[in-house]
C-alpha cells in the first residue's frame, strides 16, 4: 500500500464540485503559462465559425465571461439580481491567470449560501435556464462549467506555436 501525501480536499458534495473545479482551473493554467503574450492574439483557427475560439485570447476570455456567467446565474437562484460581467480582453497570460483566480473564488464566495442537498434540483422551475436554452440545476451547471474549462484546456493544447 502506498502512502498518500497530505491534500486538503474541501467538505461535502459542494467542496468536491469546488476541488475539481480548482483542479480544472489549475490544469488550464499550467498549459496557458506556456503560451508567450504575443501569441495571444494570433489566429489559430481562422476557418471557425465561432468567434470565441478564434485565438488563445478569445478562448480564454470566453472562459472566464463563462465562469462568471455561471457563477452568477447559480448567485441569482438565491434571489439576488447581480448582473454577469462583461466579456474583456486582455494583453497578458497573467491578466487571464489572474481571472482564472477571481473565477474560482466568486464561485466558492456564490456557493457558501447553498447546502449540499440544494444541489440537486428535480422540480424545472427552480432550475437555472441557461443562455444556450437548457435547464440545469446547481450540480449539472458546476459540472458543465468544469468539462467546459477541460474542452478548451484541450483545444489550447492542440494550438501549435511557431518561433
């Protein structure tokens, strides 16, 4: 049997949903610490139809406009009306890395007002109606918003950088 080292893992089914959100964070940005500054704007995928997987800066502003978005949707379910932020821009990984950041913690400041048996939701009109036409309660959007970070760690990943 191999000893494990020490982690510290967060409580609950909502510390779990936080962790691997961490973790996906996490992940993201050791593939983004990479990626020089100039590289940032440069078109990768000139053929797409999608504006927010253009280049490594507007993947990553799309990443951090969801998470917020997705964050806040799941802040609002308790009666506040706070409105998402807008979508920026940067110049510098640091500027991303350092949202990447904000991201995790407005989630984790968002999710202190539920309990773990809020997560899961099987009555429709509590759910979250999302922007793309789905419901989800609190539990499928955490896990969505975590897949979302991998698909584009991914797509980050694929990118190959040039002198």
């Amino acid at each position: 049997m191999r000893k494990k080292m020490a982690q510290s893992y967060r409580k609950g089914a909502i510390g779990a949903l936080l962790d691997e959100y961490e973790r996906a964070v996490s992940d993201l940005k050791k593939v983004i610490s990479t990626v020089p500054d100039n590289a940032l704007t440069i078109i990768t995928d000139p053929d797409t139809t999608d504006d927010n997987c253009r280049s490594v800066q507007t993947i990553l502003s799309h990443i951090v406009h969801s998470g917020y978005g997705y964050a806040t949707s799941i802040h609002n379910l308790k009666g506040h009306n706070k409105p998402r932020p807008t979508k920026i821009f940067h110049l510098t990984m640091q500027e991303y890395m350092d949202d990447l950041t904000g991201v995790i913690s407005f989630t984790e400041d968002v999710l202190k007002e539920f309990k773990d048996e809020e997560l899961e939701q099987l009555d429709n009109a509590l759910k979250i109606n999302t922007g793309w036409g789905q419901q989800y309660d609190v539990e499928q959007l955490m896990e969505h918003a975590i897949v979302h970070i991998l698909r584009h760690r991914r797509q980050i990943e694929k990118i190959e950088f040039t002198g």
